[in-house]
C-alpha cells in the first residue's frame, strides 16, 4: 500500500517548538487508556454507537463533527489535503507508510470496520472512514478517524511515533536537535509533563 502524507499546524502559544514537542513523538494531551490500538478501536466504535442518530451514517457524521468543532484533548487533528489545511507556526509534515483505508460498517447498534476503500487521490473517498497501517485492526500501530470534508482530515486517537514525522516548515525533522527528557529543567518536565512519556 503506498504512503499516506498528512499535514497539521500547531501555534506557538499552546505547542512548544520541535525540539521539545517531540521528545516523545507527537503526543496527545491525553489520550484514552489503554492505548494498544485494539483498545482504542473499541473505545471508538463505542463513541460512535452511542452518537446520535437513527443510522450507521448519521451517527458517524455526528461523531465527525464533534471531533472538528474544537480541539480535543484526546485526539490528534491533521489535514490529508495542503490546500486549504490548517497553517501556523509549526507546520508539519506526516507521512504513514502503508496505509490502509476502510469505510465504517456494521450498524448503529454495532458499527465495525467495513469494506476496504480505494484511497491512491483524495477524490476517491466518498465517506467517512478509517485510516490503519495494516490489513486488520488486530495487526496495525495506527487508528485514525478520516472525515470526508473538504480538506479530508484525519483525526488520530495516539501518540504519533517521531519516526512518521517528517518535517517541520519545510525542514527535516532529522535537521532538528530534538532533546531528551534529560534535557529538560524541573520546571519544564513540570510544564511539558502531559505530552511526556
């Protein structure tokens, strides 16, 4: 399957700057627990059956549009289209490789993963769906929520391993000298603590 290049914007008022914000990758603020990502797949379905609506479709697009109407906490916001995406100070490039989509499927009583959904340009999803790294739930490292809107976002649920980030406003991420938790002042490990591993 080929490689997945997503982007996201973070402000300087909120994000600490690359060599800091990803010391342990790019990580949530609080992410549901547990984190192995058949737990979040569970927690997920679970989200999504218990949004309103009287079918499968109408709950998933409740539940996409709570998680675009403001940021939360535990969830990871990116755009799959630069035109139009989001922009900052921080801008970065994510790339997963192997990416696999699927469309929701199952019911509104027991929505599941559905039929595998041809990705290769934007213009080919026509739904909602689910975004992993392998053929099955059981065997992926990624779960991410993909919106069919304008710019396609895709919201993940985890802690984004540093190796998937590519860039940083243009520059590699290599290129950076991202620190350790060693690094850190007790203040700082006080203040960066939530996005500390």
């Amino acid at each position: 399957m080929p490689n997945l290049t997503l982007y996201r914007g973070e402000k300087n008022n909120w994000w600490p700057a690359p060599e800091v914000r990803l010391i342990c990758g790019m990580t949530l603020y609080s992410p549901w627990q547990p984190t192995a990502v058949s737990s979040l797949w569970n927690t997920l379905k679970n989200e999504v059956k218990g949004a309103l609506g009287t079918s499968l479709e109408k709950k998933v697009a409740a539940y996409a549009q709570y998680l675009r109407a403001t940021g939360r906490p535990f969830a990871l916001a990116t755009a799959w289209t630069d035109v139009g995406s989001f922009t900052s100070d921080y801008n970065y490039v994510i790339r997963i490789p192997n990416a696999h989509f699927f469309y929701w499927g199952g019911t509104k009583d027991a929505p599941d993963l559905g039929a595998a959904a041809a990705w290769t340009t934007p213009e080919q999803v026509t739904a909602d769906f689910i975004v992993l790294n392998a053929p099955t739930v059981e065997a992926s490292t990624i779960l991410g929520f993909g919106h069919h809107t304008g710019t396609q976002e895709i919201t993940f649920f985890h802690d984004l391993p540093i190796g998937l980030i590519e860039s940083c406003n243009g520059k590699p991420i290599t290129d950076y000298a991202i620190k350790s938790k060693s690094d850190l002042s007790f203040d700082e490990k006080i203040k960066y603590a939530k996005y500390l591993r």
